[in-house]
C-alpha cells in the first residue's frame, strides 16, 4: 500500500530510497509483511468464533485469507529492492548504473507492484467480507462490527477493483479511499478483539 512517496518509476523509488530512507521503506510497504502475517490468527481466532454460525463460510474465507497472506509476502520485493537502491547510487561507472536501474525494474516486476501483489490483497478482503457476512447473522458479534468489516473490507476491494480498470482512480482518489479504508479497518480489528476478548472471559 503505498501513498507516502508517490512515485511509479523505478529512478524515482532510488531517489526516494536516497533521499529519505524511512520514509522510502514505509512507502514500500515493508511493514505490510508483518502486519499481514498478523492477520492470520485473526482469521483463525474468528474461524473459531464464527464456525457454529456458518463453518463452510468460515473454512471459505479462512482458507483465502491464508492464501492472500502467503501470496503477498511471498510478491513483497521491499528489501530487494532497498538492496539494489544502495548498489547504484555507490556505482561508478554509467553500464554499473544502468545495469542497477535493470535490475531495478526486473524487481518491480517481480514484485507485481501491480496485478500479482494485489491479488493477494484482494484475496484477504474477500475474507474479510465473507467473515463481516457471517458476523451479521450471528449473536455473538453486533451488527455494527458487521457492517463495519463490509464497509472496510468493501473501500478496499473497490479500491483495487476501479485501478484495474480502463478508468482508474487518480492518486488523490486512491489515497482517499486507502485512508477511509485504513481507518476503519483500524476499527473492525479493535471492535473484534473486544468481542474475542470479552467472550473468553
């Protein structure tokens, strides 16, 4: 997910990179990894919450939502690419230079930036739409967690949805429907583990 930097090109992530190093390595979405492997045992934790409501629809979006995890670490290029970064702005000669800005782009592309990260992604908002379904018929959750998980869950998928279009969203549209996303998504995590919490007690 990447809103700090706003840059495509594969020049402009090394300047970004060189410029401001944090900034460049959040922007990357190098954080996402670990963030998105924590959404594992949420899946899990609501699988077994959720099961007696609906368990083919929880063994569903569980099983996606590992999927989407693993795929998306597995497309996540941030330290490759923080790596190469280093390789040409302390090369020499122009052919080292332009050897560093190949190798670049062959990262980018391997990394998906695009199509194959976001696949992942988007597996792991569909769970989180088919799980915010179920909540809404059962008792333990409240609808409000319910429909805040399809509202959060739902920005995110139509987000990806309209860029892969003919027409996407510019960068000021995309980084609207992020943040609004982000915030409540921030919101259905907590709403969730109050519940979980609560029903352990």
């Amino acid at each position: 997910m990447r809103v700090l930097g706003a840059t495509s090109t594969v020049i402009g992530w090394f300047q970004l990179f060189q410029k401001n190093r944090a900034i460049g390595v959040l922007d990357d979405a190098f954080l996402d990894v670990p963030g998105a492997a924590l959404l594992i045992p949420l899946f899990l934790a609501l699988f077994a919450a959720l099961r007696r409501a609906n368990q083919a629809l929880m063994a569903v979006a569980t099983s996606l939502a590992v999927a989407g995890v693993a795929a998306y670490v597995a497309t996540n290029t941030s330290i490759s690419l923080l790596y190469v970064s280093d390789q040409y702005w302390s090369a020499t000669t122009d052919a080292q230079r332009s050897l560093f800005l190949a190798a670049g782009q062959a990262t980018i592309s391997a990394g998906g930036y695009g199509l194959l990260e976001s696949t992942g992604f988007i597996l792991v908002v569909i769970a989180g739409l088919i799980a915010s379904a179920v909540m809404w018929k059962s008792k333990l959750f409240f609808k409000a967690t319910s429909l805040v998980g399809i509202l959060a869950n739902g920005f995110f998928l139509a987000n990806y949805l309209i860029n892969f279009t003919l027409f996407p969203a510019s960068s000021i549209e995309s980084t609207i429907l992020i943040g609004i996303a982000s915030l409540l998504m921030f919101i259905w995590w907590i709403l969730i583990a109050l519940k979980l919490i609560s029903y352990r007690n």
